[in-house]
C-alpha cells in the first residue's frame, strides 16, 4: 500500500471520528432524555389511571342514585294505571281484578321497600 493511499485512508479515519464523536454524544443524550421522558410519564399516567378510577366510582354513586330516585315514581306510574284499570272494572261489579290489582300493588311496594340502596349494591360490586 502506498503513501498515498495510507494518507487519505487516515483522514477519512479522523474526519469519520470527527463526525461519530459528537454523533455518538448526542444519541446518549437523547437517550437520557427519553429515558427522562418515559419515568415522567409512567408517573404522569398512573395518576391519571387513579383519577379515572375515582371518577368512575363517583359515576356509579351518581347513578345508583338517579336509578334510586327514579324507581319511586315507576312505582308510582304503575300503581296509578293499575288503580285507573282496577277502578273501570270495580264499576262493571269485578271485584276479583281490583283485589288482583291490589296485590300487585302491595308487592310492587313490598319489592321497592326491601331492595338495598345504591350505596350498599355498590359496595357488594366492588368488594366481590
């Protein structure tokens, strides 16, 4: 191999060094940077998981208790047409359907009263 050839073949060495050195230092900074980034948001995402959690705790109060006040007035509404269907057949002399009616209605009652809050459903579902 010639002088000539051993010259240039040194400087493509040292201008490739000059090249990957900084190349090199820059890659490791960007890898701490993301390795920075990653820790952050591990951090950042595992505070969000815990307050989609909380918010969905409070969506099942809330609608434990929306499904809690609106069983009442379906109670309500269907006690009044039994009362309104009963009433139209006591007046043709069908007392049995009235007395049917009745019943039904007591039961209705009876199931509403004996069915256990939305708070303690709640609990029931998350402790099993």
């Amino acid at each position: 191999m010639g002088p000539v050839l051993q010259i240039v073949l040194a400087l493509v060495a040292v201008v490739l060094a000059a090249f990957l050195v900084p190349l090199l230092l820059q890659l490791r900074r960007t890898a701490t940077a993301v390795q920075a980034l990653a820790e952050s948001a591990k951090e950042d995402l595992a505070q969000i998981s815990r307050d989609v959690h909380q918010a969905r705790l409070e969506m099942e109060k809330v609608a434990g208790l929306v499904e809690r006040s609106l069983a009442f007035p379906s109670v309500a509404s269907t006690l009044a047409a039994s009362l309104v269907r009963s009433a139209g057949t006591l007046l043709d002399g069908r007392a049995s359907v009235w007395m049917e009616a009745l019943v039904t209605v007591l039961k209705m009652g009876m199931q509403y009263f004996k069915r256990p809050s939305a708070a303690e459903a709640g609990k029931e579902n998350h402790d099993g």
